[in-house]
C-alpha cells in the first residue's frame, strides 16, 4: 500500500504541472485568422517560439520569477511553491497574516501527533493513537488547506481560469468543475473515483484473505485443514494482486481525467457557438496576384466564395 500511495501522490503533481502548463497553449493576443496581417517569416517566428514553451516543461526559473512577481505566476507553478515552501505563495498575495495561522496549526499538528505517538508508545492505550492521528491529520489539513487557499487567491488570467480549474481538481477532485459552473460533472466523477476505491478495497480484502491463507497452508505446524491448498491459495493470491494493481490503475485514471475534464471545459467557457449556423455561397471573382506573369496568363477566373457562420 505504500506503493500505492507513492504512486498516487507522483501522479498529483504530474497533473499540477500539466495544469501549470496548461492543457492547451494558446496565444492571448492573437485575434482574428491566425497568420492575418503578418508576414510568413513573423508567423514562423511565433509558431517556433510556441513549440519551444510548450517543449519546455517544468522550468525553476519561471517558478522562481513567478514567485518574486517579475511575471505572472502560473497556477501550477503557485501550487507547486505551496506544495514545497508552505505559506509561500500567501507571502506572494501579500496576506501576511494567514501565516501565523498556517505555520502554527501545522506546528501544533505535528508536535501534537509525536506526544501523543510517545505517549501511546509508553503505555499502550489505543485513544493516544486517536489523538495521534487526528494531529497529524489536521496538520495536513492545513497543508492541504494553504495549497488550495493560495492559489484561489491568485489573480485570474482569464474567466474562469483553465489552470486553476486544472488546480482546482487536481486538489479536490469535482472543485474545478464546481469553479467553471459544470455542477452536474460532479456526481460523474464522485461516482467514478467510488466505484474505483470499492473495488480496490474489495481487491485488496481478497489478497490479504488468501495471503494468509497461503502462508497457513505453506507451513506444516500451523494445523491448517481448509479445503484451499497452496497452489489454489497462490492462484487467488496473484489474482487479486493483480486486480488490485488494476484498480489502482483506474483509480488513477478518473482521478487525471477529473482535472483534464475541469481544464478543457474552463477553456471551452467563452468558446462563441452562434445560433446562425449557415454556409453561404456567391460567385466570385479571382485575380491572379503574380505579376511576372504576361497580360494573358493573368486575366482573372470565375470561382465560388463559401462563407461558413457557425
């Protein structure tokens, strides 16, 4: 199960660095047909420049730039910062006084979770256990909790946001959705992640139940007289392994699809749908522009023009 949680825990910051980064590029002061008005030299210039961005990954110098304001910080790069230097990123939004808030409840989380862990060690009584564990999960609650604050708090590039929407997501899965007005992508999701958790845990009961099954039936002195024998117990034992791999897998996947799902649809908000859906056609006159070409080669031709409204 550690590997798992490692897993699962790399693949969280995978997707904050694709919402980062963005799952579509695109060129904010670009109007109208792309190429229009500029030279083709221009046009190449721009393309290259894109591709180099997009190539570019995870970059410390953005994140570093971005975070002492000398260019915009990117939501991705914003909940990174928080991820690695709590309270950071309430220092880049200038609310100083959240810190004391972060810095002593998660003080007070992890100090409290060690006493009661030595306490519980010393003595054995398992409500030193409970307090251990409600410490340190409020202390990572409030990790939790600053990530997610320090980002909202960020300027928004655009309405809604497609990377804090990716943010948003990737932190509490349905939030982005929630953020852009796609209430009803929530339920699809919960449903999604909870269909995937049961059967990981149905998975896991199952590999754990003939595991020890398989180590009964493998030792002589335990007295084992189940009807499974140790080639039936290894069989169900792989099996459910690799179910449970499986499940993880998928638990994965709905987990990305979540924040991609919040990305796109953020991207797609001020995506123009008229209600003129139409295709014009008109006749139309063609000039031939080379001029090198004689007075005959360059008569005009008769064509079509085709307008589409959508």
């Amino acid at each position: 199960m550690r590997r798992t949680l490692l897993i699962t825990i790399l693949m969280m910051f995978a997707c904050l660095q694709a919402s980062g980064q963005g799952i579509f590029k695109q060129n904010d002061t670009m109007t109208g047909v792309p190429g229009e008005n500029a030279s083709s030299s221009e046009y190449k210039e721009d393309e290259n420049e894109t591709d180099a961005d997009t190539l570019q990954g995870f970059s410390i110098k953005h994140l570093t730039r971005g975070l002492h304001h000398k260019e915009p910080l990117r939501p991705g790069y914003a909940a990174l910062g928080a991820a690695v230097m709590p309270g950071r990123i309430q220092i880049y939004n200038k609310d100083y006084w959240k810190l004391p808030v972060i810095y002593a409840g998660i003080g007070a989380g992890i100090g409290g979770g060690l006493y009661f862990n030595e306490q519980y060690h010393n003595t054995g009584d398992q409500k030193f256990a409970t307090y251990r564990t409600l410490c340190y999960a409020g202390a990572a609650l409030l990790y939790w909790g600053q990530m997610l604050d320090g980002v909202a708090c960020l300027t928004d590039s655009r309405t809604p946001d497609p990377g804090k929407a990716a943010v948003f997501s990737a932190l509490l899965p349905g939030l982005g959705q929630a953020y852009i007005g796609e209430w009803w992508h929530i339920p699809i999701w919960y449903a999604g992640l909870g269909v995937c958790a049961y059967t990981l845990h149905l998975n896991n009961m199952q590999y754990q139940r003939y595991k020890y099954i398989y180590k009964l039936a493998s030792d002589s002195s335990s007295g084992y007289t189940g009807r499974i024998n140790v080639t039936q117990a290894t069989t169900y034992k792989d099996l459910y392994h690799r179910y449970r791999d499986y499940s993880v897998v998928a638990t994965i996947l709905v987990y990305a699809l979540n924040i991609i799902d919040a990305n796109v649809f953020a991207y797609m908000k001020d995506f123009n749908v008229s209600d003129d859906l139409s295709l014009n056609v008109n006749p139309a006159l063609i000039e031939n522009l080379d001029s090198n070409l004689s007075p005959t080669q360059s008569m005009p031709s008769f064509g079509v023009n085709m307008t589409f409204n959508f």
